[in-house]
C-alpha cells in the first residue's frame, strides 16, 4: 500500500501511519510524485497495489487505504494486478485468478470503490501499469 504524495498531506499521511496498528504501518509505504488525472484532476490519490489478497472483504490492507483515503481527503485508486511470472502458472489457474479478479471488482464497487485499474499480465505483454500509477500519484 502506498500512500501518495508527500506534500501538504504529508505530514497527515505520516501521522495517520504512526496510527495504525504495527502490522499495517510495515505495509504502507510514504512516497512523493505529482498530480494525477484521476477523479477529480489535479489531486492526489491514495493507490493501492492488490497482488496477492484478490478480495474486497477481510483484507486489512484495502481497509487502510480506504481509511488513509478518507483521512487524507483523497481519492482511492485501487490496482488489480493479476501476474503470470510464478512457480506452477497454468492456464487453469490464471483463469481462476481472473474469474476471481471479477468477482473482487464487483465487491470493490459494493463498497463504493469506483477507481479500479486491472493489469493483466502475460508472457510478451506485460505493461509496467503499476509504475505509470506510482509516477502520476
């Protein structure tokens, strides 16, 4: 989880991160950059990188953003990565992972999460999405 950017929220962020519990403060990470064309343009945002935890509910990381997000008056941009680069990738599973990548994006707009990137990545096709949304944050 990062939160984005360090300027006048900054100070905001790094307070609301010495707030949280031990175990979410080592998963957000404090970074600078520029405005982005996100909802609302000019603002910051919050972005939140889902790789691993591919669900909306029980998932104390989405819920530090959200909580980083409201705290910080800041939109939440949610990145849904579905990577193809591990040990035991087949086709049945990454089909289950993008079935399951569908599911979380209809749970995410339940909760009122409207800003949701999907990255996709397969063997010749493997945008840098990730790094376009950390450089515009």
């Amino acid at each position: 989880l990062q939160i984005l950017p360090c300027t006048m929220a900054c100070l905001a962020a790094r307070e609301l991160r010495s707030r949280l519990p031990t175990h979410l403060q080592e998963r957000i990470r404090l970074a600078s950059g520029s405005s982005n064309e996100i909802e609302g343009g000019g603002k910051q945002f919050v972005l939140y990188w889902m790789r691993s935890c591919l669900r909306a509910h029980e998932n104390p990381a989405l819920d530090a953003a959200i909580l980083a997000a409201t705290a910080l008056q800041q939109p939440l941009v949610v990145l849904l990565h579905i990577e193809d680069i591990y040990p035991h990738a087949t086709a049945r599973r990454q089909l289950f992972l993008l079935q399951g990548a569908r599911s979380t994006q209809a749970e995410l707009a339940t909760r009122g999460l409207r800003n949701v990137v999907v990255q996709v990545d397969r063997r010749g096709h493997r945008p840098n999405v990730h790094m376009q949304l950390a450089k515009q944050a």
